[in-house]
C-alpha cells in the first residue's frame, strides 16, 4: 500500500518509535525490502536518491517498479516511496509527477534564505498532490552519490525558521554521516531533544549505518521518527555474495549471483527493525 509518510512517522513520534527509510538500488533491493518488512508488518520508506534513479533508468521506471512489486507482492504495509536529497526543485516535481509519494529538498548546501525559498516552491507543488516534504537544515557529512561534504551542525534557530515553511519532517544536521565512519559519531543528542520540541516535528536521521544501537535508541527518545540506512545493507549484501563467488567459481547466473546476497540483507534489514521498535507497527 502506497502512502505518503505523514501518518507513519507522527505514529512514530506518538509511539516512540522510529521507521526505517532503507534505499533501494534495483529490482532484487526493493523486494527484499518488502518482504522483510511485510513478514514483520513494519511500515517501511523506501528510498531512492538521484544517483540511483539514473542507474535504474528514470523517475517513471522507479515508480512503476515499485508500484508493481507492491501489487504483485500483495504488499499490505504502509510504504512510501521518497525521493532522497532532491538536490532541485525540478527533481522534486519530477519524482512526484512520476508518483513518488514524498520527497526531500535539500537545499542545506545554499543560504537560508535559498533554502527557504526552494522548499517553499516544493510544498506548494507537493502538498496540493498529497506528497510530503522533509527538508535539511545543516550538512549531513560523509559522501553522497559521489559528493564529499563536511558536517555543518543544524541550530535551533535555523532549525525553526525552516519548520515554518510547513514542511513535514525535518532533518537537522547533528554530526552523523552518510557512509562508514571515520572514528565515532558525535551526535549532539541535547540540541537533537530541544529542536524536537521546539519545532513538534518528526525529526530524520541520516547517515544510520555504523551509529551504535543505544545511540540510535537515545536519538528515538530525542525525537527521531525515521533513520536512514544505506551503506549498511550494501555491505551485508556484498560480503555475502563476495563469499558465494569465491566458493562457486562456475555459476555465472546473474540471478543466482544477487540472490545469493537475500539471506544476509534480509537479517540486517530485520536486525534494525528490531532495534527501532517497528515491528508490528504497520
């Protein structure tokens, strides 16, 4: 069932959970996700960032496939399928014209000002069409699609005057990073709480792979409604299918190659639902 994301993460905030945004990257990603997330009926976001949208072929190809796999899967979750850092308001239109049921703008990388401006422009196309909108205020360390960016920590007060556009969730820059961690997190947990309260807003964690666990419980109790993971399932995926191929040195089905990886993403994707309290929540 595809839905937009504002239910799922004020029944987050409500309940003191948080939902996984797990990004996909072809066919066999998203219907391990699905799957995994039907068997534990836990609501799921799946998304999708522009680098990926290319590889797989365009907005409409990502839409129809996971539409499809939704249907033919007889898919009861709720699942939202969301653009990951629209770096345009163009990409936002086009991911919503496509049938994505919410997108990101971010806009973290331009002025405040710009910022707010773009975000706007976004909310008047988006929730006419029932598409939520998160947005970033900060920098969100680590690299994205190829792109290095150092972390720029949100403040409250930006924080706020950006929750003022209307937007439904906000992901406020507070020292986590996209992809492995170099040394520790520093995750500022008590400006996390004070632009939770002060903004009433489902609060997004980005950058969820390599965070320890009761730092991502800490961050649920601070106001996280949703973490997302990448790197992560890439990794269990891989070192799977790694071991496979050097054991089997004659199959060369591509089928067979990618789903010998299911096992291994299919436990990572069951391990941080357990740890995020989802599991029968849908």
């Amino acid at each position: 069932m595809l839905v937009n994301m504002k239910k799922m993460l004020e029944d987050a905030k409500d309940r003191n959970y948080a939902v996984a945004h797990f990004n996909i990257n072809n066919l066999e990603w998203t219907r391990f996700i699905l799957e995994t997330c039907e068997e534990n009926e836990s609501p799921v976001i799946l998304g999708v960032s522009e680098g990926a949208i290319k590889y797989m072929g365009g907005y409409s190809v990502v839409s129809s496939l996971v539409y499809g796999l939704v249907k033919e899967l007889n898919i009861k979750i709720p699942v939202a399928l969301h653009l990951d850092h629209g770096s345009s308001v163009e990409s936002c239109k086009k991911a919503i014209d496509a049938g994505f049921t919410s997108v990101m703008i971010d806009g973290s990388k331009y002025s405040l000002e710009e910022n707010i401006a773009m975000t706007k422009e976004v909310l008047a196309y988006a929730h006419p069409k029932n598409v939520t909108v998160e947005a970033e205020i900060g920098a969100i360390g680590g690299e994205e699609d190829g792109v290095a960016n150092e972390v720029l920590y949100a403040t409250v007060e930006d924080a706020i005057l950006l929750s003022e556009t209307g937007i439904d969730f906000l992901a406020p820059a507070l020292g986590s990073v996209h992809g492995l961690y170099k040394g520790e997190p520093h995750l500022n947990f008590d400006r996390m709480k004070q632009i939770s309260e002060v903004t009433n807003l489902p609060l997004v964690l980005h950058g969820g792979t390599g965070i320890p666990d009761e730092q991502i419980r800490k961050a649920i109790d601070c106001g996280i409604c949703k973490l997302n993971i990448n790197t992560e399932l890439q990794l269990a995926w891989a070192n799977a299918v790694r071991e496979f191929l050097n054991s089997d040195l004659k199959t060369y089905d591509p089928r067979k190659v990618i789903k010998s990886g299911e096992k291994a993403m299919k436990d990572a994707i069951k391990k941080k639902l357990e740890l995020l309290g989802s599991i029968r929540k849908a």
